[in-house]
C-alpha cells in the first residue's frame, strides 16, 4: 500500500510544479476552489509605465 500512496503523492506533486504563480484559494459557500493568481506582463512594461 506504501508504493500506492507515494505514486500518487509523486503525481500530485508533478501536477502542482508546472503551476505559475501563487496559489490562492477562494471559498464560494460550502465549496474552495484553488486558482494560480500570477502577475501578468513584464518589469520592462512596470518601468515603462512609471516613466509616463
């Protein structure tokens, strides 16, 4: 059972490290829901709007 148990942790985890960005987990009513919340654009498109 041993060998089950960490396959299955061993693909949990394969499929949690191809998420970008932050994990957030959001509550609508009785049920979580878990988006990747990730900065869209560039520092270069951060530094370009602060010279403007």
């Amino acid at each position: 059972m041993n060998v089950y148990t960490d396959l299955i942790r061993l693909l949990k985890d394969d499929a949690v490290s191809g998420v970008e960005g932050k994990p957030t987990l959001k509550q609508r009513g009785d049920k979580g829901y878990w988006y990747a919340a990730r900065r869209v654009g560039s520092p270069n498109c951060a530094a370009a709007r602060r010279q403007h």
